[in-house]
C-alpha cells in the first residue's frame, strides 16, 4: 500500500514492503540529507505530547525542520487548554485546523487512534501508554538491519520490562512481520510478555522462549535489546520496588557473547546498562538513537508527499 495520508498508529499498519521503503528513502536521505532540505517546505507538524518526552519529540522536530518545514508543539497537558476543562477530542479538532500532520504521545492506550478518527491530517502514534510505539520499532529494525543486513535468521533476545514497556510490546510485533530464528524473552517474572503478544507470536509461527536469567542464553544471541524498568507504568510502587536494579548489563556478562553481538536500547537509561559497556564494541544504542531522526523523516517524507517525489 502507499503511505500517502495515512495514519501510523500501530506497526502492524505496516507490510514488509512498506519498511522496506520507509528503509529504502532513509538510506536515501541519510546518503544526501541536503536532498531533504525544502521537501516539506510550507507543511505544519503538530507534536501533540501529551506526556513528557525528550528524545521522540526532539527527533520529530529535528525531522519536520530538516525537511524544511515548520512545527509548532507542546510537551505536557498543563502546558494546554485541557488544564482549562477542554477535552481530548476538542483539542485534537483544533491541532487538526492548524497542521498537516500530527505527531501524539499519551499515557493512555488507544489516544493515538482516537485522534486519528477525529483528525483529517494524519496521525503518527509517538507512544500511547503501554501499547504502541511504532516509529521507534522502526527505529529498531532500521538498526538491526544496517548491521546485519537482515532481520530473518537472527536470534534476538529482550531484556527487562516485557510487561509494561510499549517499546518491546511494539519490537515484538514489528519482529513478527519478519522471520527471526529464535526470540528470547529475558524478564522478572512479574514482568514477562502479556498473553496477547504470546498469542500473536505462538500464531504468526515465531519460535520464542521465556527466561529468568540472561546469562543462561547470552552466548546464542546476536542482539540483546535492553528494557528499562520503568517506574512510571507501575500501578503498584512495591511491585516496582521488588524489581528495580535486579536486570543489569555488565561488562562480566559480555565475556561469552558472539564477536558481532549487538546491545540496543531505546533510551533514556536508569542503571540497566553499566557504563562501562559504552566503551564496547557491543554498545549500539547511540547508533540506534541517531537513526532516529532520518527514520522519520522518511516517513514524513512518504505520508505527507509519497514515494514519487523522490
């Protein structure tokens, strides 16, 4: 299908083919990024966060102003008329009047698809409680991709919070377009994977085990993807306090790992990661994150103008 004026508020919305492309326009533009520079001249986006966040939003902007267009933004409800009374659906009629396109983070799942109901601009879900993150799976797969060369065929392993973070329910869902080998699932067991992703993985034929202990599988992996665990989506602080601190990659753990062996992480970082692995060549997540802004700009690129133009 073509991306022109579509939504994006799942990764599922996506085919193969379509990450491909999404692929193929941002090898372009991260290859001659001045070709990018007055593409969207004249467009508006609307970065509609309604929950804090640093790098999704910056790297959006980042995008839309290296496409030569213009964004207006806000980063918190207080920051806008629904401090006042207004509602959500009010306040999305409105972003829609002012913009092309618009970009929705929300701690509540199904914000993003709600606004993209209301809104005649498309929408682009930045994340959406514990559900959905689907630029930043791009982001991922991108990653895997360039190092690799491929996606199918590599045993990937996820690390930490399966439960509550909207990055590995999202990760998780993006792998299964494709045919990796094997996806380890390396949790706390008050945190592994909820059934409905068990389910989507056990019918799309992805072969998956559940562990407790990374060191028992580090050796057989080619990418570690590495969760924090996040305060924020705990309903129960003593259920985040038996678990803080207790997944960690160090420097000891790396001593058995394959030669080309990769750790991601969406950032930001809490302690999960020592420090120390920075200076590793397995440390790809600043890598990762700098793909951010090309990703999306090739989306933007694709939705607002399509795939001729280039």
């Amino acid at each position: 299908m073509t991306l022109y004026k579509k939504d994006l508020i799942s990764i599922n919305d996506l085919s193969r083919d379509d990450i491909k492309k999404i692929f193929e326009v941002t090898d372009l533009l991260r290859e001659n990024i001045r070709k990018g520079r007055n593409l969207l001249k004249g467009f508006v986006l609307t970065n509609a966060f309604f929950e804090p966040s640093t790098r999704t939003r910056l790297s959006f902007e980042s995008a839309m102003l290296r496409l030569g267009g213009s964004v207006i933004s806000f980063s918190s409800v207080e920051a806008i008329s629904i401090a006042k009374g207004e509602s959500f659906v009010d306040t999305i009629r409105m972003l829609d009047a002012y913009s092309d396109i618009i970009v929705v983070r929300h701690k509540y799942e199904g914000a993003a698809k709600l606004a993209a109901e209301i809104s005649e601009a498309p929408v682009i879900n930045a994340g959406d409680g514990r559900n959905q993150h689907p630029t930043q799976t791009l982001v991922d797969l991108y990653t895997i991709v360039k190092k690799f060369g491929k996606i199918d065929g590599l045993n990937i392993g996820l690390f930490g919070d399966l439960k509550y973070a909207r990055t590995a329910n999202s990760l998780l869902q993006g792998l299964a377009i494709f045919n990796p080998s094997k996806i380890f699932l390396i949790s706390p067991p008050t945190l592994k994977i909820r059934k409905e992703i068990r389910d989507l993985l056990n019918l799309k034929g992805i072969k998956f085990e559940e562990h407790d202990d990374v060191s028992e599988v580090i050796s057989e992996l080619d990418v570690l993807y590495v969760l924090r665990i996040q305060r924020e989506r705990f309903s129960d602080p003593l259920e985040y306090e038996k678990v803080k601190g207790s997944y960690r990659v160090t420097l000891d753990l790396l001593k058995d790992v394959k030669d080309d062996f990769i750790i991601m992480h969406p950032l930001p970082r809490v302690d999960e990661i020592d420090y120390k692995v920075d200076g590793t060549k397995y440390a790809y997540y600043f890598k990762q994150a700098k793909y951010g802004i090309p990703i999306r700009m090739a989306l933007l690129t694709l939705i607002l103008l399509g795939e001729e133009v280039l």
